[in-house]
C-alpha cells in the first residue's frame, strides 16, 4: 500500500530501531513505548487487520507468532510479556497494518483496558 506507514517502515522509507526481520516478518521498536519492553511485530505482507485473515494469508499470522517466541528470548523476556493485536478503530488500531504489541519488562497488570 503506498501510504501505509508500516508498509514504508518495512521497505525501508522511514526509519526504525529494527530488532528482527525475516523473509515473512519486520520487528520494530514502538516510538511511544507502554513497557520498558515494546516491540511492534508486522507482517510484511499488507493485511489491514485481523478481519482480513483467511486460510489464503493466514501463513503471515503464524510466521508472526514464530517471531514473537524468538524475539520475546532474545529480548529476556523470561518471565513473560503480553502479545496484543487491535482491530478496527473501536479496538484501538491506529495503523492499518495488521501488527501485533510485545509487552513486557516488567509485572504486567492483570488488567486488559
């Protein structure tokens, strides 16, 4: 998508702290960071969330969650992290770009909103 802003961020066009990519997947940190540990996970193929998921690109979800394991180890996240995807407006998405949240770094709140 041309004006994407993840789209851009993942081919390079605007920058970011990058902390893992890979053929499917572009990790990056969050410029407005909600735990010590925020990590934005994006697919890079365009999705704008998760309405659009079915069995033709539900492979990126899974290449995803493959990525979150491992950067979740990279990033000392031994304890546990929390992983949060907003969908639509209501749920909070602000980019459309289906993405997922790592949380962690610290004692999350059992509390979700």
């Amino acid at each position: 998508m041309n004006d994407c802003l993840f789209c851009k961020i993942i081919a390079g066009e605007i920058p970011s702290a990058k902390v893992y990519e890979d053929e499917y997947v572009y990790a990056f940190r969050d410029i407005n960071p909600q735990a010590p540990v925020h990590i934005l996970v994006c697919p890079k193929a365009h999705i704008a969330c998760a309405d659009e998921l079915d069995e033709s690109n539900s492979v990126h979800v899974a290449k995803c969650f493959e990525a979150i394991a491992k950067i979740a180890k990279a990033e000392g996240l031994d304890k546990g992290y929390r992983v949060v995807n907003n969908c639509g407006e209501d749920g909070g998405q602000t980019v459309m770009h289906l993405h997922f949240h790592i949380l962690g770094g610290l004692k999350l709140s059992d509390k979700m909103i």
